[in-house]
C-alpha cells in the first residue's frame, strides 16, 4: 500500500515541510548604467528546480528467505572445515520463483521511470507520479495473487523437502502458512527531503547548516541526474550501434529485440525523466526518435539498407554522446538494471 512520510537523513525530526533552501528561483532587477532596471533575471538553481519536479518514493519488497546455513559437522569433506560455508535450499519452488521475477520486473518498473538518489530511494518525476501509483497497484495486486499460489502448495511442498534433504530436513524451517504469508510484502512510500521545522525552534544554527547540506546534496543530485541520462543513452546507442554492424565473415551480426526495445523504452521515458531541463540531451533523444521512427527489430534484420542506415546514425550519436560525458573518473553513476545491460 501507499502511505506518505518524510525522510531525514541527519536523524533530526521528521515533517511534512518541503525541502526550501535558501537559494531559490527568485527575479532580481539588474540596473544598467543609466540606473532603470532592464527587467527581471531569473536566479537558476539545480537543487530547487530538482526539488520541485519531483518527488521521492521507497519502495519496501520482502519475501520469505528460502536457505538456511547447513553446519559443517553435518559435511564429509577431505578439507579444512573452518574455510568452508554451506547452505541449503528450503523449497524447490516454481511458485517461489515466479515471485521472485516478479519482484524483478517492479523494480526494474521503478529503475526505468525514476531517477537515483539515496540507496533504497528514487526520485519520481511529479508528471510520471499518477501513472506509478496505478501501476503499483495493479503490481501488488498481481502479487498478492502469486503468494496465494504459493501458499497452496506450501504443505506439499514441505513435505518434499522432507523427503529430499533428508538429514539435513529440520521442521523449525518451515512454520506453519499462515506465519508464512506474513513474510511476503509489498509497500511504497512518498517521502519529502528536507529540514524538519521542529529543529528551528531547537538551534536556528543548526537548521542553517541542515538547510544548506540538504541544498547542497539536491544540487548535487541534479548534477548526478543528468550524468546518469546521458550515460545511459550512451550506453544504449553505443551497444545498438555495435550490434548492427556486420561480423567479420560480412554477415550481420545477431542482436536482441531487446537492444531496440530498451533504447525506446529509454526514449519514451525521457520527456519526464528530464527534469534537469538538458537541451543537449534533448536535442539527441530527438534525433534518435527521428531514426526509429517506426522501426523494429524485425525490420533491421530483414532490410539491411535500412539496417545500414540506423547504424551510421546511431555510431554518430554514440560519439556526440561520448563528448558530453564526465572524464575525470570521480563520479560513478548507477544505473538502472536494464540500462546497464
């Protein structure tokens, strides 16, 4: 289920007040030579424009733990036990699995529609905010409806455990279902980042320095942002253009329907994951929408004029992109899965 909260990192006490640092979005009046004011000049800062496009959410997913530490004295081996870890597999189970995958593809929902933050947290873009929601909810639904399943083979299923491990079966492993179902979970959060009130009226000093720290790391996630965007795309083009080359016998090379379908998930998406407003970025994205327009993977490998053409133009974004990224080696982005796949 949703519920709304608030975050703060330094331990203070939580509240609902929106992050507002003191540098916010403002017009100031530049006055020329002549001293009449030539009109307003807008004061841009990351951190507040970041602030108000969008919003943070945490995402809680748990399930039951299915291995268990298997002590050595149970092991016959001709080696020194002390450096040796063994564990076992409680439940040999498809429904199991399928939970598990299914947890995959939520977070990987999350990955591709948000943007990196703190561990644990993603910052939602506020345009993307309605369609989270009614997709998280569908999601818990059909999860709830795969626990079940889980849950009415669960006898059987221990019962096969029994009869498979053996020595090493121990019955304290496996409660009864109804202690079970309580270790399957899924929530969400809306969290707001900033300074809670309640420390002002303690030390206007310290909510300063707090306001300041919570500035200076939304301004520093803006940076990030837009890093994290532009290595992705590069990443993207860069591989589609390599696996729409011919090998080295003149035949074109195999590729995924995913190589295709993550780029254009990545462009779908861009319109409101740009929330740092970069125009380069923007200006790319749209050329390569140009270049897909209406293309499938099918398509590239049945036409190979075309096929030529949409590698020429993605081998050329991929060096635009190559000159837009951080060199220095200080930053390390994190990617979503998919997009680092």
């Amino acid at each position: 289920m949703a519920t709304q909260a608030t975050l703060f990192p330094s331990g203070g006490v939580a509240t609902a007040e929106p992050f507002l640092p003191i540098l916010a979005d403002t017009a100031m009046t530049d006055h020329g030579d002549n001293g009449r004011p030539p009109g307003p000049v807008t004061v841009h800062d990351p951190g507040v424009d970041l602030a108000k496009k969008t919003v943070c959410i945490k995402l809680r997913l748990s399930t039951m733990g299915n291995t268990r530490k298997v002590s050595t004295s149970q092991i016959e081996a001709d080696a020194d036990k002390d450096l040796l870890r063994v564990s076992k597999h409680l439940l040999d189970s498809a429904e199991l699995k399928a939970i598990g995958r299914f947890d995959g593809e939520i977070r990987r929902f999350l990955y591709n529609l948000c943007l990196p933050f703190e561990i644990g947290i993603h910052l939602l873009p506020i345009a993307a905010l309605e369609t989270v929601e009614a997709r998280l909810r569908r999601f818990a639904a059909d999860r709830q409806a795969l626990v079940t399943a889980f849950l009415a083979v669960y006898p059987s299923l221990c019962q096969d455990a029994a009869r498979r491990l053996r020595g090493l079966y121990n019955p304290a492993d496996y409660p009864p279902a109804d202690e079970v179902a309580r270790e399957f979970g899924l929530s969400w959060q809306y969290v707001s980042f900033g300074v809670p009130d309640q420390l002002k009226g303690i030390s206007q000093e310290v909510w300063e320095q707090e306001r300041d720290k919570a500035a200076q790391r939304m301004a520093e996630a803006s940076c990030e942002i837009q890093q994290v965007l532009r290595q992705s795309m590069a990443d993207l083009v860069a591989h589609m253009a390599e696996r729409l080359k011919d090998g080295a016998d003149g035949k074109p090379l195999k590729f995924k329907q995913s190589t295709v379908s993550n780029l254009v998930e990545f462009l779908s998406n861009f319109s409101f994951r740009n929330v740092t407003d970069d125009r380069q970025l923007q200006g790319l994205v749209g050329r390569a929408r140009e270049l897909l327009q209406g293309v499938g993977a099918d398509d590239l490998r049945t036409n190979s004029g075309l096929r030529s053409r949409v590698q020429q133009g993605m081998a050329t974004l991929a060096t635009d992109l190559d000159g837009m990224l951080v060199k220095n080696g200080g930053r390390k982005l994190r990617l979503s899965e998919d997009e680092a796949s």
